[in-house]
C-alpha cells in the first residue's frame, strides 16, 4: 500500500501530468470565478479532449478542475456578494461586509489560506481512509455492488433538488438513457432501431456537454451583461488573512473534518456543506456579535469546509464507485473512458491511480491557492469582461469537443437536444444531476443487477448485506433530508436578515 | 398573444415534461418486452420503477396546483422566468444551431470565425474592432488547438 502510494507520487511527478494538473487548475479558477459557470461544466468542457491521453493525465486535469473552483469561487462571493458558486454562498455572509469595510484582500487571503489547509485535510483523510476500507468492501458481492449503487442514486435524487420525486424521477431517466445501445449481458441492440451511431449508446461527452454546458452559456447570455458592474478594490491585509487563518487552526481543522464527514454522504452538495458549517461556527462561537458584519471565522470555516469535502465526495466515488457529487459522476465517466473499471475491483487493479487522484488533489490544493494568491488582481478583472465576449469562445469548443467524439453529425445534433433538454429541466425545476449520474451508472448497476439475478435469483433481495444496505439508505436518506432542510431555513433566515444590507450597497 | 403562450408554457412546464418522461418509461418497457432476458431485465425494473415515480410525481402536482414551485437547488442565479427571458434563451439556441449547420457546411475554421463575429455584431451589437480580433483570435485557438491535439475536422458539405 505504501509502495503504491510513493509511485503514485512519482507517476504524478511526469511533466506532461502536471501540466495537465496545472491546466486543470487554470480551467478551474476560471470557471469558478464566473457566477453560474461551475466545476461540472469545466470537467464536461474538457471530457472531449481527454481522449488519446493517459489516464493519470486525465485524471490529473479533472481533479485539477474539480479542487481548484472551491478556491476560485470565493473570489466574487467577497469583491461582490455573488456566490461564484453553490459552495460560496455562505462566505458571502462574512467575506463580503469584509470587503465593503476594505478587507477584501484580508478576506481573500483568509479564505485562500483555509481552503488550502482544508483541501490538504480531505487528501489526507482520502489515503487515511483507503487502506481500512479496502478489505471490507471487497468482501462485497454484486448484489451489495447493485444496493449501493442504488443507495448513491436514491441518495442524490432525493437531495439534488427541492422535490425528492423529481430527483428520483431524473435519476431514473438517466438509467433508461443509459440502456440505448448495445446490452452488456446479451448480445442485443436496444432501441437504435437502424441508426448506426446508436449501437454503442449515448456518448457521456454529449450528454454531459448538452446537459450542463449549453443551459448555463444560454442563461448568461439571455441574462447579458458584465458578470460584474462594479467591484471593491482588494485593498490590502494579505498577511493579516493568513495569520487570521493560523491563529484559528482548531476551527480550521474542525471544519475541515466536518466538510469531510458531510462531503461523503453522496449528494449533499456543497452549498449544504457551506451552510452547515456557517451555521456551525455561528452557533458555537462565544462571541456571535460580529457575525454577518465581517468576521473573519465566518469566511474560514465554510472556505476550509468547502475545499476539505473534495476529500470526502472521493471516498464513495473511489471506493464504491458510487459518485459523491455531479463531478464525481463525471470523474466516473471519464475512468470509463479510459477502460477503468469503477469500484471496489480499483483498489486492486488501479492502485496507483487512486493515489494519483489522492495526489492531485493536494497538489491542485497547493497550486490553486497559490495562483489564486498571486494573480488575485487580472483573475478579479475577469468579472469585468462581458459575457457575451465569453460565450462565443465556450459555444465554439463545446461544439468542436461534441464533434471530437464520433466526428458524426449526429454527436451535435444529440448535443444541441440535450442541451435543450438540460434547458427545460432547468427552467422547469427538474434537477439535472440525478440524470447525469443515472445515466453514468446505468451499465455498472445492469450488469450488477444481472449477476445478482444469474447467482441468486430473486432471493438475493434476501441477503443480509442487501437488507443492511437498505435500511441504511432508508436511514440515509431520512436524516439528510432533514439536515437539508434544517440548513435550507436556516439559511434562508440568515440571508433575509443580512440580504437587504448587502443589496443596499451593492448598489451603484 | 405569443407571450402569453410562452409565460403559461414556462409556468406550467414542469408538467408537460412529467409527461414526456411518464410516455418515454412507457415506451421503454414496452419496447423492451421484446427482448431477450438478459437484455429486458434491467429497462423492465427501471421504467416500472419510472413510471411509479413519474405518477407519483403527477399526483403530487396535482395536489399542489396553483403553487410556484422553486428552481432547481442546485441551480444558481437567476429566478427570472419571463416570457422574454424564455424567448430569448431559444433564440441563442437558435444561434447554436446556425453555428452546427455552418460547421458541417462550410468547415470548423471559417464557420468558427463568421460565427463569433456574426454573433457579435448583429446580437450584441459589438464594435467592429473587438469583434473581429475575438473572431481571429478564435480561429487561431483552433487552428493551434487542431495541430497539437490533432484534432479532425468536418469534411465540409459545400466541398471548399
């Protein structure tokens, strides 16, 4: 094990990899930056052209992508109350009236600081987590493997939107999407009838593109306008930011665990895990007075949640090949691409490349604070740049990607109809990453399903690892959906009480 | 009138698109009867379990009609559901789709650069220099992208 992981160190250290890593930080924070952008849409922007390269390349570009935005969103959240993402909305609270006071770069230097320690905590508690897991879930047989992807899924419909039936409901279509195209147990072709590019079923590429790229470029551009009218300079106090974050090690590395802890549970989000731990800090703070007004221990304990959750979202994902969030779910996609089997069987063949991932994420940790710290002025001046000067380079190599994938007409014509679809789900209150996840997991839970069927009959429903399974779905899914909904009103009270001050002076 | 359509379709969308499921999980389990077993089973399970859902879904509209449901969770930003905002979505669909029909019809480079330039004159009504150096500097991005990721590029339908 040990071994693995020193390799794993070194197989990173190739420079093509960490170019790659490096990239991945770059797409990143610029994706995090731009409110209504997000990591997903950056992993799905790349997926494309992951193709031909090795798979710790491309994991080290994903990863890179998926641990640098929680770093990077915090810049709008603090220069202009914006939350660069649904993991930043809590720093608002604080960081912004920091901002309104002259402290942006108090602020930014605090959150940066956090979100480094804490992303640095999650890596650390991933390789902790590996080696004692690793018996008890190879003793798992297909039919647990088919509960427990069922668990993630049932999880993640429940929570990724407001109404549990229309999560459910999406993650479901995603499965039968996912049954288009040729059967893994049978020698069987379903519902392509004559059409040719339908034989080796939808492309994730295209389903992930048209989902979540072309909704969010649509909504900004109908939306026009600068990302930002105007913004606070950053003023000065860097230093004082880091020290902030020092002195309150303790907070740092409680919600850094805390952010781990929630971060496992598939589904929960990170806007969730932002709450929790504002509320947390909040609560649990002697003096509560300067809450909302400008404490610093409001934006370090969210910003070290938020980036340490990146370690605990990888635990299911990699262990159980069941994904913690809708980027997980892509990761998950792209190893498919790269003919890696998800799950317990990685631990066994694929080692190594679960230390590169665990790598990649400390390192992009490290990178991301870093740039973020030291360009912090031209990455502000991003907010600036109209999105209309934007969109058109993402619109060109979204379509360019698509077309990478079969080089068919048909890539962009299911490209433009599942961003449509992603489209209307969006405006209609359909969650969309229950269908992106379904649709992933749709050939790993088939084919669980059906060697449980073959070896077992029905009475593997019988089975006591399924019947435990199920109870802690069922107990699963209960408590988070009151954790949800707790921190969904409890937020809500908290910005009613602060949003009219914060809007009264956003305005010009 | 065509914003009053557009604003009930928005409004009461989330139906219609239950329904485009509930009829799609229909179709998927009844085509899927035909199949052989290993290849039925799992679209059997799955849009029996669907077609629970999506009716379960139903009713639950049902009950609640005439309330505003909220946005997706996980979405962010804007709650604007105006009829123009909805029209206006469509149009830059509109625009994606001129772009694929350029991109197979004349070549991934000039259907790349005439796009954003088009897209930037007459939508946004952009200066002229902007525009045409985000339109150059778009071409060369994929002329470079092209030579180092030896990406391939459509045989263009018009032949040039």
């Amino acid at each position: 094990m040990l071994d693995a992981f020193v390799n794993a160190f070194w197989i990173l250290l190739d420079p093509f990899r960490l170019l790659m890593l490096f990239s991945g930080v770059a797409i990143g924070i610029a994706v995090g930056i731009l409110p209504g952008l997000g990591g997903l849409m950056g992993m799905a922007l790349v997926l494309p052209f992951l193709f031909g390269m090795d798979a710790y390349a491309g994991v080290a570009l994903l990863i890179g992508i998926a641990a640098a935005v929680p770093s990077a969103d915090t810049f709008p959240s603090v220069l202009m109350g914006i939350p660069g993402s649904s993991g930043s909305q809590a720093t608002i609270m604080d960081g912004y009236p920091m901002a309104r006071r002259g402290e942006a770069a108090r602020a930014l230097g605090a959150a940066f600081t956090a979100s480094l320690i804490g992303g640095l905590i999650g890596a650390l508690a991933l390789s902790a987590v590996v080696p004692f897991a690793r018996p008890l879930i190879l003793a798992f047989g297909s039919p647990e493997l088919f509960m427990l992807t069922l668990l993630g899924l049932s999880i993640i419909g429940v929570l990724s939107g407001n109404r549990p039936l229309k999560g459910m409901l999406a993650a479901v279509a995603g499965l039968a999407i996912g049954t288009v195209g040729g059967a893994p147990v049978a020698a069987e072709y379903r519902f392509a009838g004559d059409f040719l590019y339908l034989y080796d079923g939808l492309s994730l590429v295209i389903v992930a593109l048209g989902l979540f790229a072309l909704p969010e470029i649509v909504d900004l551009l109908a939306r026009g306008g600068a990302i930002a009218e105007r913004a606070r300079g950053l003023g000065h106090g860097w230093m004082d930011g880091v020290r902030d974050t020092l002195r309150h090690k303790w907070l740092v590395i409680r919600h850094s665990v805390i952010g781990v802890v929630i971060g496992a549970i598939p589904g929960m989000g990170s806007s969730i895990i932002d709450w929790v731990n504002y509320g947390i800090v909040a609560q649990t703070s002697k003096d509560r007075s300067r809450f909302g007004k400008g404490d610093v221990r409001g934006v370090i304990a969210p910003e070290s949640a938020n980036n340490a959750k990146e370690g605990g979202v990888l635990m299911p994902t990699l262990l159980f090949g069941v994904p913690g969030s809708s980027a997980m779910a892509m990761l998950l996609g792209a190893l498919m691409i790269f003919g890696v089997q998800p799950g317990p069987q990685m631990l066994t063949r694929d080692l190594d490349l679960v230390f590169v991932i665990i790598w990649s994420l400390a390192l992009a940790n490290v990178f991301g604070t870093f740039i973020c710290l030291l360009l912090s002025r031209p990455i502000a001046r991003l907010t600036f740049v109209p999105f209309h000067y934007i969109a058109p380079v993402i619109i060109v190599i979204v379509i360019v990607g698509a077309w990478q994938e079969t080089r068919h007409w048909a890539d962009l014509a299911f490209l433009l109809g599942f961003g449509l679809l992603g489209w209307l789900m969006k405006r209609s209150g359909m969650p969309r990453p229950p269908l992106l996840i379904g649709f992933i997991l749709s050939g790993l839970a088939e084919r669980y399903l059906w060697m449980s069927y073959n070896l077992y009959d029905w009475e593997w429903l019988t089975r006591p690892g399924v019947l435990t399974i199920g109870a802690l779905a069922v107990a699963l899914i209960v408590a988070s959906v009151r954790l949800k909904r707790n921190t969904s009103q409890r937020a809500e009270a908290i910005q009613a009480a602060e949003r009219p001050e914060i809007d009264k002076e956003s305005r010009p | 009138m065509k914003a009053r359509l557009i604003g009930i379709f928005t409004r009461h969308l989330q139906t219609p698109f239950v329904l485009f499921v509930l009829v799609g999980l229909v179709a998927v389990l009844t085509i899927s009867q035909s199949f052989s077993l290993g290849a039925r089973l799992f679209p059997t399970v799955v849009a029996a379990l669907g077609i629970l859902l999506a009716l379960l879904e139903l009713g639950r509209q049902w009950l609640r009609r005439g309330a505003r449901e909220a946005s997706d969770y996980t979405d962010l930003g804007d709650e604007d559901d105006s009829p123009l905002f909805f029209a206006k979505g469509l149009l830059f669909f509109a625009w994606m789709l001129a772009f694929v029909v350029l991109f197979l019809g004349i070549g991934a480079l000039p259907a790349a650069g005439l796009f954003v330039l088009a897209l930037l004159k007459l939508q946004f009504r952009s200066p002229w220099l902007p525009s045409l150096g985000l339109a150059a500097g778009i071409v060369i991005l994929l002329w470079g992208l092209g030579k180092v990721l030896q990406l391939r590029w459509p045989a263009p339908w018009l032949g040039f």
